[in-house]
C-alpha cells in the first residue's frame, strides 16, 4: 500500500508538469472566456506548465457572452460541473479563481458540485453577499436621490420568478430592506449561502474543508453595491446605508456556510488593492495570490 501510494502521488506530479494543482477560471457577467485570458497569462507566467480550465459555457466566445447574462445560474453551474467532471486532470482536485460574477459562480460549483473538489478558492471582486444597487450609477448620474429611485423600482420586481429567471444578476439581488422576500424569491443566493431557514450542511462541509479562501475586493468598487459584499460583508438589514463586515452577521457568528472555522484557522483571508471594478493588478496578484496559494 505505502509504494502504491508513492506511485499515485509521482503520477499526480508528472501529470500536471508543475507539481501544482489545475487551475478552474470563470468570468464575470456580460463576458467571455476570452476576457479572462489575463488571468490565464498572470497564472502561467507564475506557473508556465500549469493547466488551466477557462471556463466558456456554448460554443464560442459570443454564445459564452450571452450565456453569462441570461442562463440562469444553476444552469451556469450545472454546465461547468459537467466539463470538470470530464477532465481527468482534475480528477483529484483543482484550485480556482472567479472574477466578479464568476466568483460567486465559482463557489457555487464548489458547494453544488463537490467532485472533483476544490481545494483553494480565490474570489476577485465577487458578489459573495449579493448586490444592491446599480453599477456605477452614482458616478454617471451624480445622483443619490436617482439611483436610490432606480434602485426601489428594480426591487419591486427583482424576485418575481420569471424575472429571476431571465437574468443571472438578478439570481444575487439582496433586498436588505425586503429580506423575507429575498429568502423566498431568490433562486441562488440564497440557497449557496445557506440563509434559508433549513440549513445545507454539505455547503458547510465543502467551504470549511477549503485549504484556503482567499476574497479580493476593489477599494473603489462601483459595480458591487456595496463594495463590502466582496468580503461577505453587506447592509445591516432594514436599511441600505450602513454597511456592516462579515464578522458582525449571523452568517459569521453562528457559522451557516463554514467561513468562522476557516477564518478561526488562519485559511480565511481579505485583500482590498486599489482602484475599481477590474483594476486587477496583475503584479500583485502574482506575489500576493498565486505565489503563496496556487503553486
């Protein structure tokens, strides 16, 4: 049994030429998989025999686009597990990393598709506690008391169920004004971050089982409202003003989705870099991210 094992684990090694783990990318809304080629290059220029899964859901770029927008995201997840499920190279195992809506994208396949399982998560700029707001409106309207109203109206329809439907955004739409009607009408959300009275304890499993969680969020985020959201953080409920960090909600304190016990161990861990919504610093990333958790 010992030399077996050495065996196994010399043709993991000489499988993927690095010695490191496979790497699973996905974008972010309204993109495609070539809009994260960036992301492929920042990992191999670290890690040059590194294999790497780009996620694209269709057949090409354009479908992979529009797919982002308008498959809802159970679909999304459901389509990658399947191309994961069939690559032996991640067989027994994979790091990823998701940007913006990919990040939480991401962690959804981690918590719905368990395996092949992941082993360290990176989040860049995701909506991990959900959105509430426009992107980027207050920079183009100069105005609150707009995008406020903007805001309210979208929320009056965002958990109608062929709305929720229709679009992926609206699949992470937290009304912390209406948060009955959020656990009721929200078709994700809800469901991976195990806010719902009945809880998953296989989510719980899955992220507190992480080698690592590593969560990015833009100083200057305009497009995640709010911002905090990117460190699981969000509203105080009743209001949309006051911001509060993960460690003050009930997801934290009495632990639904595992995130105090790998915060409690060391292997929780918050970035905030400069800049807006796809800055993404790719020097950085190389020495703060993927040397120390992806190699």
């Amino acid at each position: 049994m010992k030399f077996r094992s050495i065996v196994l684990v010399l043709l993991n090694f000489l499988r993927d030429g690095s010695g490191s783990l496979p790497v699973v990318t996905w974008h972010g809304v309204n993109n495609n998989a070539a809009g994260n080629e960036d992301v492929v290059r920042a990992l191999k220029d670290v890690i040059p025999d590194l294999h790497v899964v780009n996620v694209m859901i269709g057949e090409n770029n354009e479908v992979d686009k529009w797919n982002s927008v308008l498959m809802t995201a159970a679909n999304q997840v459901e389509y990658v597990c399947r191309v994961i499920k069939g690559d032996p190279l991640l067989a027994n195992g994979y790091n990823a990393v998701g940007v913006s809506q990919g990040g939480l994208m991401i962690r959804g396949l981690a918590q719905r598709c368990p395996d092949p399982p992941m082993k360290t998560l990176v989040t860049y700029g995701a909506p991990s506690n959900g959105i509430f707001g426009v992107p980027d409106c207050l920079s183009a309207t100069e105005s609150y008391a707009l995008c406020e109203l903007v805001r309210q109206i979208l929320a009056a329809a965002a958990y109608d169920p062929d709305l929720q439907d229709m679009v992926a955004p609206a699949q992470y739409w937290r009304d912390p004004l209406n948060h009955t009607n959020f656990i009721e009408g929200s078709h994700f959300l809800a469901d991976i971050n195990n806010m719902k009275e009945e809880k998953n304890p296989e989510y719980k499993e899955i992220i507190s089982n992480l080698d690592n969680f590593v969560m990015i969020k833009w100083e200057n985020d305009e497009t995640i409202i709010p911002r905090e959201s990117s460190h699981f953080g969000f509203y105080v409920l009743g209001q949309d003003d006051i911001t509060e960090p993960l460690e003050a909600t009930k997801m934290y304190t009495e632990d639904w989705l595992g995130l105090r016990v790998l915060n409690e161990s060391g292997r929780l861990h918050a970035f905030t870099i400069p800049g807006g919504h796809m800055d993404m610093h790719f020097s950085w990333f190389k020495e703060t991210v993927v040397k120390p958790f992806l190699v």
